[in-house]
C-alpha cells in the first residue's frame, strides 16, 4: 500500500495540506526531535504519525523504513535534499525532470 512520507528538520509545514488527508493515502511525517510540538499534534489529531529523530539524515531515515518493511521509497525532493541523499548513498537510481513556464504576452504586447 503507498504511504507518503513528509521529512522536514523545522515542521515548517501548513496547517492545511492535502498530505494531512488520510482518506486514500496514510502520511508519516519524519522531523527534528523537538520542532514544533504544537504542530506535532495538530497532525497526530488528523492521524498522521510523526516519527521524531535526534539527527534527520537521508541515510537515518531510510535505515528506519528500511526496518519497518519498506523496501522501495520515491523521493520527491529539491536540490539540497536530493545532494544529501545522493552523497550519502541511499539513492539507487535517479528520475530527474525540469519544469518551466515562460509568457510571451510581453513580448507580444511590445510589438504591436
């Protein structure tokens, strides 16, 4: 069954998110022993689990659902998340996709 799996060091999180919808999909947040308590249970109230970690590592979190059963994880990341993992060697293989959006209304607008 597909979990989502939230890592963030601060909970710099919204209150109000799709993620915190457990009707189709359940949601572990994994954060920084400590971030934001009030925050921690505001989420648990919604049934999402927090795991809390002394040091939030790509390579601690991995070895953690390694340990619960979880043998595949796709992460969805920016840069520094994604340089981390890598580095570390949790990472088997490597989807990259860019996106960019662009308007030629100005451009149109200037010419005419």
């Amino acid at each position: 069954m597909p979990m989502r799996i939230v890592m963030s060091q601060t909970l710099d999180l919204p209150e109000e998110a799709n993620l915190w919808d457990m009707s189709e999909v359940s949601t572990i947040v994994v954060t920084q022993r400590g971030a934001r308590r009030s925050f921690q249970k505001l989420l648990a109230s919604k049934g999402v689990e927090v795991v809390e970690f002394d040091i939030l590592t790509p390579r601690e979190v991995m070895e953690y659902f390694h340990d619960r059963g979880y043998l595949s994880i796709l992460w969805e990341c920016g840069g520094t998340l994604a340089a981390s993992a890598i580095s570390s060697g949790v990472i088997h293989k490597v989807l990259f996709m860019l996106s960019f959006s662009f308007s030629l209304e100005k451009n149109l607008s200037s010419t005419y």
